[in-house]
C-alpha cells in the first residue's frame, strides 16, 4: 500500500456487527466526516398501524470518506463501542478503496429511498457481462454503469468490485447512451 493512502481521502467500506451502523453515522456526523449508508423505505405494523420508516438496506455497511489514519485513531480510541472491520481486498489484503466516481454514482442510484433499487452482495451477483453505458435523462441522468437485464427488466447496474452492487429501477433504452471502450 502507498504511503500517501495513510493520509489522503479516500472511500472506505466498514463492516460494523449486530446492525449498528446507524449509531457509527451518527457518531461520524457529530465528528464532521462524510460517510453514506444505503437506505430505503420499509412498512412495518405498529400498534395496528402501518408506519413507514427509513432503514438501512444493507445491515452492517457504512462507507467513510476519510483517511486510513483517522478510520485507524476511531477504531482504537474514539470512545465508542462498535467493532469496525474494514472491507478488505483479498488478493492485495488491504482495505477495499473505492473510487470516488464509482462512489458518486453507487451513491445516485441508492441515495434515492423512494426508487425500487435493487442490492446485490458480491457472491450472489452472477449477471452476464452488459454494455457500459451512461444515462441521459431522467432520475438517474448522468449515472454510468452496466445495463443489463435484471428480474425482466433493463437496468443499469452499478458495482463496487468486492462490495456490493445497486440496480436501478427500469431504464428506456432511449435514455443510456453507450460510453465507447476507450473512454473507461
């Protein structure tokens, strides 16, 4: 690993235990650093009443924008009690780092709690290889991914190699436009 990454910022996929990865984002937004979990609109029953509540849709899975050091420094003495695991690359064993444009457009396609996304885990994600395409208009416009067929549909599905995987509600294919080989 580069000696720079120790410091420069970077996207991090933590794994956190027990599903308290909201009590680790309220702990990062009380320290001012950026973090992002995906989250959607569930129904539950209450009382006899049907609520609908944001929650996490992945359980476990916060992303950091910050730098190893300061993941470091909370891991052992910020004070808090949440075992964090970093999300690690197998074959180089360091911690997955994620692109930030690969985090700008995981983050459009799951920052939309009202959409019907889809999340995927890297092992069951066994989709057959799509055209790299970019989004032209609508919801998702400018979001660049692989458009695929998903469960009937077209979608666009965007991945963080090792991680997970988003797909976006129904895409027209009037409204991607196909980003040529050399410009990835």
């Amino acid at each position: 690993m580069n000696k720079d990454n120790n410091y420069s910022l970077n996207w991090y996929a933590l794994r956190v235990t027990y599903s308290r990865e909201l009590l680790l984002k309220e702990y990062l937004d009380t320290e001012g650093i950026e973090n992002f979990i995906p989250m959607h609109y569930e129904y539950r029953i209450k009382d006899g009443r049907r609520i609908r509540k944001l929650v996490p849709a992945v359980h476990n899975l916060v992303f950091v924008h910050t730098s190893r050091n300061r993941i470091d420094w909370i891991k052992e003495s910020a004070g808090i009690n949440i075992p964090i695991r970093y999300i690690m690359n197998r074959e180089y064993r360091q911690p997955v780092i994620i692109p930030d444009v690969q985090m700008r457009n995981f983050m459009a396609v799951s920052g939309n709690y009202d959409q019907a996304v889809l999340y995927f885990e890297p092992s069951g994600l066994t989709l057959p290889k799509g055209a790299r395409v970019r989004i032209t208009g609508g919801l998702f416009a400018g979001v660049e991914g692989e458009f695929v067929r998903v469960c009937h549909d077209r979608r666009v599905v965007v991945s963080i190699e090792g991680v997970m995987a988003v797909a976006t509600t129904f895409i027209h294919p009037s409204l991607v436009e196909i980003i040529p080989s050399g410009n990835l």
